[in-house]
C-alpha cells in the first residue's frame, strides 16, 4: 500500500513525501487490512485528497457518527483518544504518547537491521539526529558492541573523560 502524506514538518516544497506498506500475518495486526477496514468504514475512497484522521461529530439526520470534512484531527485529541484507549485496557497512560509508536515502530526497525537510511526514510526524518532519538536499543544491542569488536581490548576505548562513572557490576555481563 501507498499513502502519499502532504503538509510534513520536512515537506518543504508540499510534492508529498510517499510511505510504503507491507502486508503482514496475522491479519488482524495487518496494517494495510486496519488501514483498509478504516477507510470502508470512513468512506474514504482510494486516491480521496481528504485527511485520513479527521474529527468525528454526530450527525443529526442520521443519528450516527460521521467524519468531519476539511479539518485533520488535532494532535492534542488524538492523544486524548489514544490514552483514553490505553487506560481501558488497563494500561498507565502516564507511560505512552503518540510517539511511543514513533519510538517503537524505530526501535524494533533497528533491531531487526533495517537499514538507518530506510528508517529515517519511513518515520520522515530529515536528519539522523533526530531518528537517533526515537530508537532505543536493548542490553543485547549494546553489549554487541563489544563482542563484536573483541579485538579492542582497551576498556578506555568506550570511556568519556568528561563524564564521572560508576562500576556497575550485572550478573549478565
């Protein structure tokens, strides 16, 4: 699936920038098959210029819920939305934002060796930098690092002068 995202921070020039996405098992987790079931169930058509999340009123005629046209949804009440969700299902929304997808979707992309240049590419990052933030690598990532590159037998060679450590000592290691 294609979805053609116009108006990004990084979208200076307003062409759009494209995302691309893959069918996966299990269906229900699929995110071409939520992505199609929202659109039947909005009644966007394919090809359709119109927000894709856009806010939702009640329609007196038809006494039923319906999209709001023109207007995207806000950040603000789609986090609303987002932690009300969270907090149903018994989870601490004092834990999660909309960026935890940002942050999770990078993380596990890196740790499966998505190349960064890719990463960067589908969270529409212009810079490293600001990917680097999102991705969070667990203990195996980073004690890679060492084994990987156990020829470097100097401790001092992973060490900062200009930052106080403490010895910390894990059964793991």
């Amino acid at each position: 699936m294609w979805l053609i995202c116009v108006g990004l921070k990084k979208d200076q020039y307003k062409k759009g920038d494209t995302v691309v996405i893959a069918k996966t098992e299990p269906e229900e987790l699929c995110p071409v098959h939520c992505i199609k079931a929202y659109l039947t169930a909005a009644s966007i058509s394919g090809g359709s210029s119109d927000f894709l999340f856009r806010n939702v009123y009640m329609s007196k005629k038809s006494n039923l819920y319906q999209l709001r046209k023109g207007n995207h949804m806000s950040y603000t009440r789609a986090r609303e939305i987002f932690l009300s969700k969270l907090e149903v299902m018994g989870f601490d929304s004092c834990k999660y934002g909309l960026h935890s997808f940002r942050s999770g979707g990078a993380t596990a992309a890196a740790a499966t060796g998505v190349s960064e240049r890719l990463i960067k590419k589908h969270g529409s990052w212009r810079s490293g930098i600001c990917k680097d933030m999102y991705i969070h690598e667990n203990e195996s990532s980073r004690l890679s690092v060492t084994l990987k590159n156990s020829s470097l037998t100097c401790p001092f060679f992973f060490c900062r002068c200009d930052v106080r450590y403490r010895s910390l000592l894990h059964s793991r290691c």
